[in-house]
C-alpha cells in the first residue's frame, strides 16, 4: 500500500488553517439561513424562479397574482426580459418543489459564497504562499462581514461574486492554450448572464490590465483572442437577444447632467464600498502610497483594477442619482475579495521588518471597522452612516452579526405574512404599500390575491386581459396592509367613509419596526431589532374593508 508523503509542520499548519476558515466561513453563511422572510428583490427573484420551474419562461403570472415590479417596466409579453436570467435558473428547481422556503431558495446562492472561500484556500495551497499570507487572508475573509450577508442571498450577488473571482484567477493563471481560454470564455458567459454591469466591468479591467502587464507577462496569440471574442458575442448576444434592458426606463428617469451625476455616483461608490465594510479604504487609499516605499507592484495594481471597475460601473449604471442618496453598492460585491487582498498587501508591506506585527494589524483592520474612517463619511442629509445602521462609529462588525445569529426576532415580512396565512381567506385580495412589500408577501402568503401592482391608466396590451384587481383604483382591495409612515399613501381609503362609500375597520396591528433592515448592505442592515421606533407610526397596519351589515372587527398581532 503506497502512503501520501506526511505533510511538513507549516503545511500542517495551513491545513488546520483551512479547516478552521471553512468551517467558520461554512457556519456564518449557512447558519438560520432561512430564519427570515424574503426581502422584496429576494421575493422576486424566487418568485420567477417559481414561474421558470412551472413553465419554462420567467412568466409574470404565478397562480393568481402577478410580478410586476414598477408598473411591470421589466415585462415584455408577461415575461420577464430586463434582468439577467441566471439568478433564475439556479433558483428553480429549489423553488418550484418547495412552498415558502425562505433556506430553500437561498441555498444555491450560500453554496456559490463557499465555493469562493474554498477556490481561495485552494489558490493559497496551490501557490505555496507563506503562513504569513495564509494568516491575514483568512483573517480578511472571516472578518467580512458583506461578503457573509451577500452570499446569503437569494439574488444573483454570489454567482456573480464566483465568477468575477474565478474569471480573475484564471486570467492571472500562468497556464496556456485554447483549453483555458475554453474555460475562461464559458465563465465570462456565466458572469453575463448573472449581471451585466458587472461583467463590462470586469471585462474593461481585464483589457486594462492585460494592455499594462499582461501583453508583456502572458501574452495570448491572435487566435485565443479571436476565440474569446467570438464566444462573447454569440454567448452573450444569445442572451441579449432574450433578456435585453437596451429602450426599458424601468426607473422612469432622465438625466439632466450626464457628465456631473457620473462622477457624484464614482464618488458614491467609492464611499459606499468603504462605508458597507466591503474593503478598508484607508487602507485600499494608502496603498499606491506605500508602493512608492516598497516597490510592490500588486499595491498598484490591486488598487487600481477597483478604480477601474468603480469607474466602469459609475459610467453605465442606470442608478436614478436625484432620486437617492447612496450608491447602488451591490454592484461591487465582487471587488470584495480584491479589497481583502489589498488589504493584506499592505499590511505585508508595513509590517515587513516586525513580522509579528501581521496578525495584529489583521484582527484590528479585519475585525473591526477602525480602518473605514466610521464617522469621517457624511451622507447628503447630513446623516452618518453610524446613524443610518443605528451603531457607534467604531465597532467590531462580526461580533455584531454573531449577535445577530443569537438572537431570535421576527421581521415585519414574516410576522404580516403569517398573519395573512392565519386570518386571510384564499382569494381575498390584498394591497400593501409600500408596493415593493407585496413581493415578499406573495413568496410567504401565495392564497391571496395581491392588488393595485398596475397602473390603471398607463396598463399597456400585454395586461389588457387581467382582472380588474391588478389595476389602481378600478376595485378596492379586501385588506391593506401599510407598513410604517407609508399609511399616508392610502389615508384617503381609510378615511371613514372613503369617496367609494366604503369604510375599512382595523383589524391587526403588528407591533414591529416596519422595515425589516436585514438587507446585504449595511447602511440598510441593523444587527439587533429596532426599539425606539413609535408604534403608532413606524409599525405595520391591517386594515379590512367592511360590509354595509358588519360591525367593526378588531384582531391585535403580538409583537417581538
């Protein structure tokens, strides 16, 4: 019987490192994955992944309701044609054989987050890098918070995280030949058809990088090049031709300054990266500084492909800058391991003559957010982003989502949800407002019917044959559920009677903070529940509509 050689100890020890670094990273993405409901774009994305499962095609029509999102602006004949369809796909069958699984549907996204952490335990093994390297790596991993809570979701951040990772680390693979630009050209396809932006993103620092480094270092011939080329554009125009956004103004918006709002949203983006914890800018910032000390070429050129893919992303984004005030920051999710790499490259730099100074400097930089200048970033308002996440400046962010696991709370997703189950007859209809609450709704409560997704006036053919219940304003809902301060969008419904000669009694009152806050971003993620919120403002209102022979009713939820 032929043995394995036996490893020596510094290999033994970056085996207990991987193990160690797996299992966490195994823990933090899996563990009560499905604990919450479904926040609207997860919702919409399951609830297509319902519909491919069912009929083949990403159909808007599921049972009885329908998804529409913004008056249904993503729809071409009741289908889905805007967004990239991958997302959908992986959700399918995960979706379509089960009900309301919130774990269910995000499980295929969690796995793709773990395979990350696997292909970059693999690349240390695979380049022999030092313990040193193996150390702050896995210090950088375990302690990013974002890139836990992007991997957790059921939307299409962690497949496109996996690719751009994976398209990086074949591009920067020493290996030759058709086989690999096989490879590569089928995982590009793969980034495509998980989110556009982000594939001309990285496709735009690959050029950079190749036109600056790589033509000299690792040159591909002419016909790699045209092999990789062709692909692309049957790939991707087979893609396109289905689901295309070119002509939808799916935000009903129109630039008035071109050239201004691409530079506040290259400004934004570089804020948000750093305020949502996906890299230390400080550190990312002093890095081409610290290039001029050390002559390490990687804190060049790590620092720059993030430049270029913010830029890139600034430049193309569809983003409607004066409607917000923050960046659409889940289009950088991929730059996160890149950060965490820059990262380490720097603090190897300014710790080379005290080498035991690395893991210091890493559990100080990597666990905690000392390093993202906390309150030195203002939002427009005048809002910091230590009071938009309700926490200090200065803070440990895994020891807070630790926190977070431990605890046991309801959404208001959740709560409303089996409120409907218990208490709504199949087929009754519903309007919530916001509108981007039904979605969630619809994925945890799919008897009922969910009204006023259409606008009456602007429906357009592909909808001429829906009821009625579908359209503003042509029928009154059964019930309307309002989460917090938005109650003043339906205040003339409610008004006793209302112009349709119909009173609403109230009928629930759920005694929750009526956002939920448990999205990737962490400037719309809170740790721990909202207490100080006012209940009669900020929680969520169930209304019924009343028959001319009912007396009032009056069903109270309990709270958290």
């Amino acid at each position: 019987m032929i043995r394995p050689p036996a490893l020596k100890q510094p290999d033994r020890i970056k085996l207990l490192v991987a193990i160690i670094v797996f299992s966490w990273m195994t823990f933090l993405i899996f563990f009560r994955l499905g604990h919450y409901a479904l926040w609207d774009d997860e919702a919409i994305c399951a609830l297509f992944g319902k519909t491919l499962f069912k009929t083949g095609d990403t159909s808007a029509l599921l049972g009885q309701n329908i998804i529409a999102f913004n008056d249904g602006r993503e729809l071409d004949d009741l289908r889905q044609r805007y967004v990239p369809p991958l997302q959908f796909y992986i959700v399918a069958p995960f979706a379509g054989l089960t009900h309301d699984s919130a774990f269910a549907v995000r499980f295929p996204f969690a796995l793709c987050g773990l395979a990350i952490v696997a292909l970059i335990l693999y690349g240390l093994w695979a380049a022999k890098a030092s313990l040193n390297t193996w150390l702050l790596v896995s210090a950088g991993f375990m302690g990013n918070v974002s890139f836990i809570l992007f991997s957790r979701q059921c939307r299409y951040y962690a497949p496109m995280m996996l690719f751009t990772f994976l398209l990086g680390y074949l591009y920067l693979n020493k290996a030759k030949g058709r086989k690999k630009i096989g490879i590569m050209a089928a995982v590009a396809i793969m980034l495509l058809a998980s989110h556009y932006l982000a594939y001309i993103a990285v496709i735009v620092c690959g050029i950079v990088h190749y036109l600056i480094w790589g033509k000299k270092e690792r040159p591909f011939s002419g016909q790699e090049k045209i092999i990789f080329a062709v692909t692309q554009l049957l790939g991707g125009g087979g893609i396109l031709a289905i689901y295309n956004p070119l002509g939808k103004n799916v935000w009903d918006y129109s630039s008035r300054s071109w050239f201004t709002e691409r530079l506040l949203l290259f400004w934004w983006n570089l804020r948000d990266l750093n305020a949502c914890e996906m890299g230390a800018g400080l550190l990312i910032a002093v890095a081409p500084l610290v290039y001029f000390l050390k002559k390490d070429r990687r804190l060049i050129e790590a620092p720059l492909m993030i430049f270029t893919y913010i830029l890139t992303i600034a430049i193309f984004s569809p983003q409607p800058v004066e409607q917000m005030s923050v960046a659409f920051v889940r289009y950088l999710c991929p730059l996160i391991p890149l950060c965490i790499l820059t990262a380490v490259f720097v603090i190897q730099a300014i710790s080379a003559k005290i080498p035991w100074l690395a893991c210091p400097l890493a559990l100080l930089f990597f666990m905690t957010n000392i390093m993202h200048g906390g309150p030195l970033f203002q939002y427009p308002d005048g809002t910091s982003f230590s009071q938009v996440i309700r926490k200090a400046p200065r803070r440990s962010t895994i020891l807070e989502f630790w926190r977070e696991l431990a605890a046991r709370r309801k959404g208001p997703y959740r709560m409303a949800a089996d409120w409907i189950n218990a208490n709504v007859r199949e087929g009754e209809s519903i309007l919530t407002v916001p509108g981007y609450t039904v979605y969630p709704l619809i994925f945890h409560a799919p008897h009922a019917v969910y009204a006023w997704q259409l606008a009456g006036d602007e429906s357009g053919r592909q909808f001429q044959n829906l009821p009625d219940i579908h359209f503003r304003n042509r029928c009154l809902p059964d019930y309307i559920v309002a989460f917090g301060p938005s109650v003043i969008e339906v205040a003339g419904l409610l008004d006793a009677p209302n112009a349709w000669g119909v009173r609403y009694d109230t009928v629930g009152h759920l005694d929750v903070y009526w956002s939920d806050l448990i999205r990737p971003e962490l400037f719309w993620h809170s740790f721990l529940p909202v207490r100080d919120y006012d209940p009669g403002t900020e929680s969520v209102f169930i209304y019924r509509k009343r028959s001319s022979e009912e007396a009032p009713v009056t069903t109270d939820y309990p709270g958290n």
